[in-house]
C-alpha cells in the first residue's frame, strides 16, 4: 500500500523533526503523538477515514474544528485540554506549511482556529498542618510505606513536577551538605534544588534500606516499583491520592478538595510565599521560565494581602473618631441642616 502524504509528514514530523532539529524532550512528543493518535481514531470512526487512506487535503479546518468539539462532548475533555490538543495540531501545521507550500492556504485556516478561553480556577493547595498530616499517613514499620514517605518528602520539599521525580535517578541526588537534587524539568532543561537535612536524612536512609547507596546504582531511577522498573507518573499519583483519601478521614473539610500530584507543587509555593521567600527564588525553584506564571501564586495569597493591607491601615487610620463626631450636639445640628 502507497502511503498518503499525510502518513509520510506526520511521521517524518514526529520521528525525525520534533527529536533532531527542535530538540523536544521524549514527554513533549509523547504528547504530540497523542493528540494525533486520537484525531486518527476521530477520522475513522465519526468520518469513516482509515488512518491509511487520510491525506492532508481530507484533513481541513472543518474537521478539526469537529474534533476539538468531539473531544470536549464526548470525550469530557476540559478547555484546557482541548487547547493542548489544537496547540499540537497548530506546531504540526507550522511544520506543515514550510514542508509543503502548496498546502499553504489550508495549514493557515487551521492555524486560524482559536484557542478557547478557559475559567480560571483557584489555586488548590494545602496548609502546612495538613502536609505534616499527609506525611505520616505511610507505615513507617514497611519498606514500602518507608519508600512512600520518602516519595511524598522529596515532592512536597523540591515542589518538582511527577514526572520530574519519575525520571529522577540516583545520580541525581546528593546526600552530602549542601544536599541537592538535580530535576530535568520541561524541554530538558536542569535545575539544582536545595534540600532540608530532614529530607536529605530520609532520603538517606531510604537509599541504604534499599542497597541503592553503591556506585554501580547512580544510574538506577531513585523510586522503582516491586518489579525493579521506575516507578511512573500514574504510579506516583496513585500513591499519592490514596494518601490523601486517608488523610481526609482525619481532616474531613479537605475531602471537597479535588487532589492531585500538582497540588503538592503548588503547596511548597504558596508556602515559599507565606514564609516571605522572594518571587524569583520561588521560580528558580520551580523552574518556570517567566516570572509571569510564579505571580499566580502571589495573586492566590489573599491572606498575606490582607495582613498586609491591615498593617498599611492601621499605621496611617486611626481607630478613635474624631473629636466632631463625638459630639452629639454638632451631629445633631448638621443633620438638621439636610432637612
């Protein structure tokens, strides 16, 4: 079978251009490739087009606009997964057009079709008393519960994304003062966060309970299931959410809390922030690329602005009235003057 000209330039988009000349890291084209795996299932079973007979002309604006509908109705995607799919789409027909010039018109009114404006949602996060209360939920007499509170210790302390600490290896810590852990975040780019000799103790300790303290295992990933393999993203937060659910049972105001991993990342933050640690430290910390997106952490803290603005106030008002308005026989009198 000739393959169609949409099969040779997605394929050449995917395997060659994404790794070899943009350098995107295996999780960004593991998205990539998700969203299309998914308009191929679209195109063969609501337009009756196999993936081996779709070509670039089939694939027009009207199409993709059913998709990103499709997704959001039937598949109950959220707006900003839809957004994440059209944003694949969007990179691949920027790619498209250069590839293909006479395909140009058509990669442009895809290119055309806008992103939704999703709501914006509060910043979920938990109090320190509750992450104190989620660190001894593990059984500490277990080697897996040992493993788990050193799991839930190092994502709560370096604010690291899952697949951040997924992809950790034991080279990547370090023990001795000043204790580190090297985290490869999005696009592959490294960043160094400090460590509290709490967690660097527990860490410790979780190395040597696990013979992972010799030199032969710097390579080995620091977090592996029982058959010896890393452990993943939805195996991280597994261990997570089961934490959590008994963790409410003590503390039943946060079971309408919707949880998940990047709450965790979001509470360091919000706590930096309550402890008056500067935006920049915060985002060198988190590894965001704009000090933009940290401010969404500094917008969230309401309580810090109302202390704040209660310290402002109560230095420059007074709380006692002043001398007119105690006297009861002037307010009389002006008020008369209204009549």
């Amino acid at each position: 079978m000739k393959p169609t000209d949409f099969a040779y330039s997605l394929s050449a988009y995917l395997a060659k251009y994404l790794p070899g000349e943009v350098g995107a890291s295996s999780n960004t084209i593991k998205s990539y490739r998700d969203t299309f795996s998914i308009l191929l299932k679209y195109c063969a079973q609501e337009k009756g087009i196999p993936p081996e007979k779709l070509t670039i002309d089939q694939l027009n604006k009207s199409i993709i606009e059913d998709f990103l509908h499709w997704i959001e109705t039937e598949r109950k995607c959220s707006v900003s997964t839809r957004n994440q799919r059209l944003a694949a789409i969007h990179a691949f027909y920027k790619y498209l057009q250069m590839e293909q010039p006479e395909a140009l018109f058509q990669c442009q009114e895809i290119l055309a079709v806008p992103m939704k404006i999703a709501p914006k949602e509060t910043i979920g996060y938990l109090t320190l008393d509750a992450i104190k209360k989620l660190l001894d939920m593990p059984d500490k007499t277990t080697k897996i519960g040992r493993r788990n509170l050193a799991l839930l210790s190092l994502i709560y302390e370096s604010g690291a994304r899952v697949q951040e600490i997924a992809d950790t290896r034991v080279a990547d810590i370090r023990i001795q003062p000043p204790a580190t852990i090297k985290l490869t975040g999005k696009g592959n780019k490294t960043r160094i966060v400090p460590l509290m000799a709490p967690v660097a103790k527990l860490i410790q300790h979780y190395l040597q309970d696990n013979k992972l303290n010799f030199p032969q295992c710097q390579e080995y990933p620091l977090f592996r299931n029982k058959s010896g393999n890393k452990l993943t993203r939805s195996g991280i937060s597994y261990i997570l959410k089961k934490y959590f659910k008994e963790m409410t049972r003590l503390l039943p105001e946060y079971t309408t809390v919707t949880f998940s991993p990047h709450v965790m990342r979001h509470s360091k933050a919000m706590h930096l922030l309550q402890a008056g640690v500067n935006l920049i430290y915060i985002r060198d910390l988190l590894g965001h690329v704009s000090i933009q997106t940290t401010e969404i952490y500094a917008r969230a803290e309401n309580s810090a602005k109302r202390k704040a603005l209660e310290k402002a106030y109560s230095n420059v008002v007074s709380n006692e009235l002043p001398e007119w308005q105690q006297n009861a026989e002037l307010l009389d009198w002006l008020q008369d003057l209204g009549k």
